[in-house]
C-alpha cells in the first residue's frame, strides 16, 4: 500500500470564508431560509451578512466545501504536510489573507487565482439545534478562470502530480470548463476523479454542467435531500436510497477500467455504498445527540476522512470507516475545525 505523497490529492473549488452563528426562527423567517438548506445569495440576503455580525456572535472560520475536505485528508494523513493541494480564487483583501494563513497552517499546498474585481467569497451558516442553513455569496469565488490559473504551465504541473482528484459539486456553477480539464485529465490517465452532489440546486438548475462530468466520475459523493434532488432530475421515479444509488453508479462512464463507487450518508442513519452491483450499508459512528455542537462541517469532514485513505489506495470499506470518523469528530466543535491529531486506526 503507497503512503501518501506531497500534491497527491488535488482540490479546485469555491474558497469562502465562513461566518458562523447560533440565529433564532425570526431570522431565518425574515429572510426565507428553510433550516436546513445550501443557497446561493441572492439580492434579498445581502443585508443579511451584516444583520448575522450585527445581531449575533459570529466565528469566522476559513471554509467553502472542496477547501475543507481536503484540509480534513491533510489532517488525517499528519505527515507529510502537502498532500493536499487547493485551486481556487479569493480577492486581495483582509478575509483573503486569512484565508490564506488558514489554508497554510491546515499544512494544504494552497494556490489561489487572486484578483481585485470582487471580494473574497464569504457563507453564512445559520446555525438553529441540530440545523445548519448556508447562504453563500460567491463574489470572488466566482471568478476563477482557467485560462488565468488552471491553464498555467506551473499550476498545471500541480494536477499532473496528483493521483486523486476531488471537486464538489457547487464549483459547477462558477467554471465548467476547468472542471472538465480536470476530469479528462484523470479519466485520461486512470486516476480517481470524485465529486460531490453538493446541494439540492445542483441538481435542479445546474442538472446540464453536472450531467457533462458525470460520466467522468470514479466516486461521487451525496446525502439523502441531494440523492432525492438528484433521483427527481434524472426521472429515477424512486425515492428509495439504495435504487438512488445503485442506478447512479449504473450511469453511463468514460473511464471503464474502474466501475464508479457512490457514497451516500443518511445524518445519523447508515451510509450506503454501490460498487458494481454490489450495494453496502455501513452505520455512522454513534453520538449522544448533546455532544454535537454544529453538523456544518459533517458532510465536507466525511469526504475529507474518505479521500485521506483513498489517496492512500486503501480498501474502500476503509476509506468509508475514517470518514465516519472524521464526521463523528468535527460535528462535536464549532465550524469546520479539528483538534491536534486524529485518533484513528
């Protein structure tokens, strides 16, 4: 079994900054959110990132779904430190800069396409019980282009030192094109492409850039409102899980020296795995419903825990084990955040 080696595991996506805070019904109302949701900012919440700072305590935690997975892996793996490497894009200014030193002291090979046209993107999650609703507003996030980083000669060089490859599903929305770079790039070379459902909204209103990588997917990744979202897209007519999963890994796909892996966690019911024909349940770690603090972080740390023994070519039931581990740790502590070392074995 290989160890884990500097730039072999690759990240590109929506780096954002995470604003954070415990809010009551009043405010999710005057605002529309659903408790438990993932949207993109529209006009109506732009007064909303000052009304949260303003009314509430806030913690500002470095975040955006494809950053935190991959700094969950690094902190799983420990040594070496740059086993991770992150593309995306951020705007010159103060929630940049932490972003950067939070990405730096996480031990990731951060690389970032900076430009001064919009700000770093920031998420609000609004945090009621066990519910967490993320409002993201993009700005600079947005802006990645392929042709300004992706494309370079030395960044380029990074992606074709990874094994695995991994972008959640909200970049779809900001650069088609790098993600299908990416993709080919790893189909190409029989390296382990995976990605995220991410949200509902994918599904929904990004169903066409979503059905362009799917069949460029080794291991995609969803819960159970993004698998139904997904199901009703692709006229599954199931609600069932395990039919969901089973005839996502049956779509069709490029690379066929590796039959598609699909993961989909259920919260605190088992997590569901197809490989083939052959469909798995595995059961989450059990928690006292007091220990957790903020289930924010759960879907991103799972994925993290996941591609940290992936990278390590470890058997796939392995793979699923460090991720329940990993989800089982962050939800205990606010924001995407981790003790010292991992205790897993």
């Amino acid at each position: 079994m290989s160890a884990a080696s500097p730039n072999s595991l690759f990240g590109m996506g929506n780096p954002l900054l995470d604003i954070s805070a415990i809010v009551d019904k009043d405010f999710l109302d005057k605002y529309s959110l659903k408790p438990n949701d993932q949207i993109l900012a529209e006009d109506k919440h732009k007064a909303m990132f000052d009304d949260l700072v303003k009314k509430f305590t806030v913690e500002y935690h470095a975040g955006g779904a494809t950053q935190n997975s991959i700094k969950i892996a690094q902190w799983m793996i420990q040594e070496p430190h740059k086993v991770g490497t992150f593309f995306g894009c951020i705007g010159k200014d103060k929630f940049g800069e932490i972003l950067k030193q939070k990405t730096a002291e996480a031990h990731v090979d951060g690389h970032y396409y900076e430009q001064d046209e919009e700000p770093t993107g920031t998420c609000a999650a609004c945090i009621t019980g066990d519910n967490r609703s993320l409002v993201a507003n993009l700005a600079a996030a947005n802006c990645y282009k392929k042709e300004k980083h992706l494309d370079l000669e030395e960044n380029w060089k990074l992606v074709e030192k990874a094994k695995v490859y991994y972008i959640a599903g909200f970049f779809l929305t900001v650069s088609l094109e790098s993600i299908l770079k990416v993709a080919k790039h790893a189909s190409e070379n029989n390296k382990l492409f995976c990605m995220n459902l991410s949200a509902p909204f994918i599904s929904q209103f990004f169903k066409d850039n979503l059905m362009q990588v799917i069949p460029y997917v080794d291991v995609l990744f969803g819960n159970e409102t993004e698998a139904d979202a997904f199901s009703k897209a692709q006229d599954f007519e199931t609600k069932d899980i395990k039919e969901i999963a089973k005839k996502t890994q049956a779509l069709p796909k490029v690379n066929t020296k590796r039959q598609r892996v699909v993961v989909l966690t259920q919260g605190k019911h088992d997590t569901i795995m197809a490989v083939g024909d052959k469909l798995e349940s595995f059961p989450v770690l059990e928690i006292d419903p007091k220990d957790i603090v903020d289930t924010n972080g759960a879907g991103d740390a799972f994925v993290g825990g996941f591609l940290s023994e992936l990278v390590q070519e470890k058997p796939l039931e392995q793979c699923v084990k460090a991720a329940h581990y990993a989800a089982n740790v962050i939800i205990r502590r606010a924001g995407c955040s981790f003790p010292e070392k991992p205790d897993f074995n």
